[in-house]
C-alpha cells in the first residue's frame, strides 16, 4: 500500500519584517482585457523618514508582469524618490528551503527515529546526499521524517512581494500610485437568445464571463472591462479556466450594473458597483438586461457537391435600435434557445459574436437543417484553348417539411481568375463579389426546386 509521507523542516524562528497587504490599500481598480491580461491599480500610504527606506507590498499576483510595475508619488505629493524596486516571486517551499541550506549542516530525521548529521551536497526528488564524519551518506527521501535547518541568511518569502527602496527628503506620511500588468485575468460575454414560435422575434440578454487564475484576490475592486483587440509586442500565454461559480453577496444594487462608453478605439464596460473576485474563480455579472430583435430565418447552400447534403440554418438580424437592440455587442458565444410544446426551453445552437458594433449585421449560424437538402452537379464542361471555358450546373434543393416554407440562399463561389458571365439562368441571381453570386428562393413545404445556370470565363 502506498503511503504519503510529509517532510518537516524545523527552523529557528524568523524576524519579520512589517508589511502591508495589496489588500489594505485604498482604491483598487482593476481593468481586464480580452487576451488574458489585467491592470491593477491602487494607492498606497506610508509614514517615511527622511532618507532611504524600504517599502513592501504582499499579496500581488503572483502572475504579474515585472517590468510593468509602477509605483509614483500622488500629484503634489513630491519629496520622494524611487530608486530600486524588487519582485519576489521564489516563494519558500521544501526544495527551496534546501537550496538555501546547500553546503550547510542540516540534521534529517529518519521515520525510525535515527538522525543523520552533515553537510547538504545534493538533493532532488527521491534521495539527500550528506556528506558526514564517516563519509557520503545517501538518504531515501521516502525514509525522512524531520530536517532540521539552521537559522536562514536569507529572508524567507511565503508570499509574492514587492519591494521599493525609496528616498525622502523629509519624514512624513506620503502616498503612492502602483499600478501593474498581471496574467491570468480575462472576460468574455455570454449571450442567452431565445427564439419565440414563429422564429421572427429572438430575446437576447447578456454575462459578462470574468476569469481570474492571476494568483491573487481582489476586494471591492471598481472594474473595467476593455472590449476590443489591442496590439501586443508579445503574444500572451494561453490559461485553462476552472468551472467553479459564485454569485456576488447581496447589497443595493445600482439600477444599470455595467455602463458602456466608447475609450480610444475600444469599448470599455465599467461595473458599477464593488466587485471582489477571488482566486481562480469564474463570475457572472449580468450586464444586458433581456431584449427583443427582430429576426430573418434562412437556409444556406454554399459550396456543395454531388452528395447531397443539409443546408445550415441561420437567424440574421440587425443590432440597430429600431430591431430592438442597438448596443455595442462584445465578443462571446450565442446560445440560442426555443421552447418545445411542454414550455421547455431547448438549446437549437450556437455561434461565436465578433466584436460587433451598433448597426451592424448579425448572422448567427445555428445547426444543419434535418429536412432541407441540397446537391450540386456540374452537367456540361467545354472549352476552347486560350478562349474561354464554359460549364453548366444544376442545383437541387429540397423541403421535406410538412408545414414550413424554407427561404434559402445559394450562394456560388467561382476560384478561378478572371472575367465571367452568367449566360444562361433559370432564376434571378446577384452578383456579390468579382467572385460570387447568390440565389434567392423560398422552397413551399413538401417541395423540390432545381436551379440552372451556365457560367462563363474568358481566357483571354
């Protein structure tokens, strides 16, 4: 049976050196962006005397980012100046400590209760190398009960600090403005869509998705969230995401919890009112409250073949104040619900939302249609050397519903270069692009449609 061991480190006592918490400090505010990075910002306050002093602030993140870190004197609040500053990260654990005790006279304890004396020389996950009186002595890790340490040279750091080494030019209280870029904070936004019985009218309401893996807690932070890509020297490292969930204590509430305003070229999302996030959590805070669009549902067939396959199915609407919504939309996936006849709601798909600003189209794509079908088939190519090149084709589409008509859009690509006509055509087409037209039909219930045309291209 295997059995878990834990190793004890025995260690004088240590002197320690006062320190604030990140946590006591006023004003927190934090604003996340949508690659995985977040700026806190706080203020501190310290009673200094004139000189040099040393400053230091625990429970940062232990993901932030070294060489972002700034600590400046309050405006008019001069007299101070920064000279060096530290982050200590190399947190104390059990092979750390050894590191420290290299070269050292440790005592180990075995589980028998013997002691072994002697200078540390090496040590890794499975055995102690001591060099002692009588020799090299190589111990199984597995054996240890007890290491007895010498008092530290070193200061041991249990939590991530840092650290300023600041000069006044005279004592008093001053205060700070800190502000640093930390991993391991990103948002998204949810959206819940549910579509009424006659698929014309889609009820959207919204989440704002938070994620906080940055080593660090925040209380009664004032947040920002920054919708939009912003421009990075450096691509920043990829998170996976826990799934627990908490709701936020109950207090009074503003009556609009998230205000949205334009900053820069971005869309920035400010909750208002506190907010404390906990390490490695995920919160929910709603921020668009439920609302009607109305809607276009289409079929579409795009570049089909011979067999035959199901047309995808999509709700099309426009985010403008007269369909219902007209709010600058932040990147998120849609779900999109419908009820059945017994009043449940049932999920009928999702699409992923681009950042998507106020007027824009809306095309969400939610499935494949189960009985609206369709093939292609190329029935005629010819050509002429350094000509021209002609091929015919034929589309068939198919509605096996009992009831429901289906609008459909065929949509044809052409991927050779070049001029083209359409010579011949059973049904009005539009030119999309110098590249692409579009077919649109409504297929009545139990019904088949084919559509021909015959494309050109000059070779010449």
């Amino acid at each position: 049976m295997t059995m878990l061991r834990v190793i004890k480190f025995t260690i004088p006592t240590i002197l320690l050196i006062t320190t604030l918490s990140a946590q006591a400090e006023k004003e927190l505010r934090i604003t996340v962006y949508n690659d995985g990075q977040g700026l806190v910002k706080t203020q501190l306050q310290r009673d200094l005397t004139k000189g040099v002093s040393s400053i230091e602030l625990t429970d940062v993140a232990s993901s932030l980012i070294p060489t972002t870190v700034k600590l400046s004197p309050v405006q008019n609040n001069t007299g101070i100046r920064i000279i060096e500053q530290n982050y200590r990260y190399d947190l104390v654990n059990q092979d750390q400590l050894l590191k420290k005790y290299l070269e050292a006279n440790v005592e180990v304890v075995l589980q028998n209760g013997e002691k072994v004396t002697g200078s540390l020389l090496s040590y890794n996950g499975s055995v102690i190398i001591l060099k002692t009186r009588s020799g090299t002595e190589v111990i199984q890790r597995l054996f240890v009960a007890n290491i007895k340490c010498p008092e530290p040279q070193d200061r041991l750091y249990v939590k991530p600090t840092l650290s300023w080494l600041v000069e006044s030019s005279k004592s008093g209280n001053y205060s700070m403005d800190l502000s640093y870029l930390t991993n391991g904070l990103t948002w998204k936004a949810e959206y819940v869509a549910t579509l009424n019985d006659k698929e014309d009218n889609l009820n959207l309401s919204s989440w704002i998705d938070l994620n906080n893996f940055s080593g660090a807690a925040y209380q009664d932070a004032k947040l920002k969230l920054v919708a939009g890509t912003l421009h990075r020297a450096q691509e920043s490292p990829q998170f996976a995401f826990g799934s627990e969930v908490r709701v936020q204590s109950m207090r009074a509430m503003p009556k609009k919890l998230v205000e949205e305003r334009k900053f820069f070229d971005y869309h920035i999302y400010e909750v208002n009112y506190p907010v404390t996030i906990a390490d490695k959590e995920e919160k929910q805070i709603q921020w668009l409250q439920p609302k009607d669009a109305r809607v276009e549902k289409r079929y579409y067939y795009e570049n089909g073949n011979e067999q035959e396959s199901n047309l995808d199915v999509r709700v099309k609407f426009k985010n403008d104040k007269a369909s219902g919504i007209g709010e600058p939309l932040p990147a998120g996936i849609v779900r999109v619900f419908k009820r059945d006849t017994d009043g449940a709601l049932e999920l009928v798909g999702e699409d992923k939302l681009d950042h998507t600003s106020v007027d824009d189209d809306v095309t969400l794509t939610l499935g494949e249609a189960f009985d609206v079908k369709g093939t292609r088939v190329v029935t005629n190519r010819e050509s002429k050397r350094e000509k021209f090149h002609r091929e015919t084709v034929e589309i068939t589409l198919k509605n096996r519903m009992d009831k429901e008509s289906a609008p459909i859009t065929v949509v044809e690509n052409f991927w050779a270069y070049g001029e083209w006509e359409i010579k011949d055509h059973t049904d009005p087409f539009h030119k999309r692009s110098a590249k692409s037209i579009e077919f649109n039909i409504t297929l009545a219930p139990k019904s088949e449609k084919t559509i021909t045309y015959t494309l050109e291209r000059d070779l010449r």
